[in-house]
C-alpha cells in the first residue's frame, strides 16, 4: 500500500501508520463498565436558549469535554495514537446515538483540541491533528445520511494547523451544512479546534472596541447588553450549553466556553473517553433529569411542588 500524508508542521505523519493503528482499535472491546446554521440573523438567542420548556428533562445542548485518550491507551499499553483513534471512534458511535435519542437532543459539542493543547509534545499534536483529518475525511457520508449539520468554533487561521487539516473540516462544514434537511430533526455538530473560552471573549471585547471606534454601534458602552457581546462571539448561532460532560475524573472546564457554560450543569466522570459509551451517556441523562434548574430564581408555591417532581428548565 502507498503511504499518504498529512503536512505537519514539524513531522510528516504517515496514514498508513494510522491505518494499522485503527486496526488494532477496532478489535479492542470499549467496555461499557470501566449543524447548524451559520446565519445568526435566522435565530433568535433568547429562543435558542428557551427551547426547553421548564417541564423538559432532556438537555437541549450538550457540550462533552473529550478527555482521557491518551490515559485510556496508557493503561493498555498501547501508543498513544491508539488512544486518539479510540476517541475518534467513540465520538462516531456518540453521533449516531444521539440522533437516534427520543427526545431528541438538537445541539452537540466536543471539545477536540484547545489553545493550550498545543503545549503537548509535538509527536502527539501531529497524531491527534491527523486523526482529526482523518476523521473529517470519513465522516462526510455520516453527517448526509444522518442529516447531521457540521460546524467549527476556534481559530482556524492558526498557522501551527496543517492546511489540509483546515480544508478538511471547511469541507465538512460546507458540504453538511448544503445537505441537511432543516424541516426535519437535524443534529447541529459543533467541533471546537483550536478553542479557548478566554480568547473567544478577548476576540470579541477586541471586536466590540473596534464597533464603538468606528461608529457601527452606539459609542455609549453603557448600552452594550450581554445579547449584543454573544454575538460577538464564535457561538453566536447556538444556545447555550444545558449540560457539560467531561470525562477521565477530572473536574474542571479547561478554558471551555467559559461565556456560554455560566448556567450549564456540570457532570463529571472516571470514564475516559474511548470508554464512555451511550450507556455512560444515559447515566448523565438521567443524573440530568434530576437537577433543578432555577437559574437564581426561588421556585415557591405551587410551582415548587412541581419542581419537586421535575426538572425545571428556565
């Protein structure tokens, strides 16, 4: 077979290495134990953050921190490419089973590789960033027969990404967001790459300055209100986060949507990733299911013996 590969910037990687590799992922058992529209103008933020009504108890947005990949391939003595392939794996088989959750669920995203990912060794930045492409590459088919709408948060005119890497996923976003069908259920995918909660807000304080500089907006920044800095900011077309799920045991967000997560609940779990199947997810459902949620406000009254019994999402 002839190598391929993708440019990195400092090694080439060969896909036929990881080819190999997802091989031998593919045989390995995941134990169950151990699109959206890109025109904001199209949606309102306060309808997208009201979709679920205050007697729903199915998040209308979950975001997953996707952690443990390289932890889940330590512990089986495997390289840590094996790891990302896993959780590339798992992700798919994550996709497919949130499209088919009743309710349905209509707004997902995974964070794929941060700002300060790139603080890792330079061997494993060039795998996970080749497993992303290689990922993108075999998911088109998914997201057409899913009706599943793709897009991308984060810089990507980073230059540290490989260019075929950026093409890949602009791929994927124009040719899922060109196929779905919006008067059916659609699943909106968002892939966070290269992301950073902080430097999603700086980028927009920068652009909201630059606004109130040239006269665009009202130069009275008293009258900037919190719906005009979101949309700003590179999540503009989607709600908020109902439900943050991060896996491997470790309890932090990790510079995530840090805007948009102020009232999302926050589930955390011992799983790694590749491990986290939809059993694991069901689990996070239902521990959903039971929080109630008032946003600050006091439920009292009638209302409070409602709460009692469900969960309220205002």
């Amino acid at each position: 077979m002839t190598d391929r590969y993708y440019n990195c910037r400092v090694t080439r990687f060969p896909i036929s290495a990881l080819g190999s590799l997802a091989l031998v992922v593919l045989m390995l058992p995941i134990h169950p134990s151990t699109c959206f529209s890109t025109n904001p103008s199209r949606h309102d933020r306060n309808h997208f953050n009201n979709i679920n009504s205050q007697s729903s108890t199915t998040p209308n947005h979950i975001a997953f921190i996707c952690d443990g990949n390289s932890r889940w391939a330590d512990s089986r003595r495997l390289p840590t490419a094996a790891g990302h392939l896993a959780g590339a794996k798992r992700l798919v088989e994550l996709l497919q089973h949130l499209q088919n959750l009743q309710p349905h669920v209509a707004y997902c995203t995974m964070y794929a590789f941060s700002t300060e990912n790139w603080q890792r060794p330079q061997t494993e930045i060039d795998e996970i960033l080749s497993v992303m492409e290689a990922t993108a590459n075999n998911c088109l088919e998914l997201v057409r027969r899913s009706n599943i709408c793709f897009k991308v948060i984060g810089n990507l005119q980073d230059d540290r990404l490989p260019n075929s890497l950026v093409a890949a996923l602009q791929k994927l976003e124009s040719e899922s967001q060109r196929e779905t069908n919006f008067e059916q259920h659609c699943l909106h995918l968002s892939i966070a790459v290269n992301h950073g909660g902080r430097q999603d807000i700086l980028q927009a304080s920068k652009e909201l300055a630059r606004l109130i500089a040239d006269g665009t907006i009202d130069d009275n920044a008293d009258s900037v209100t919190e719906e005009d800095f979101s949309k700003l900011l590179s999540t503009n077309s989607m709600p908020d986060p109902d439900l943050v799920i991060r896996t491997s045991g470790e309890c932090r967000l990790s510079n995530f949507m840090l805007w948009n997560v102020a009232y999302a609940e926050l589930y955390f779990t011992d799983k790694y990733w590749p491990d986290f199947d939809h059993n694991e997810l069901q689990k996070a459902l239902e521990w959903y299911a039971s929080r109630k949620r008032r946003f600050g406000a006091r439920v009292v009254g009638a209302a409070a013996a409602s709460s009692s019994k469900t969960n309220v999402n205002g």
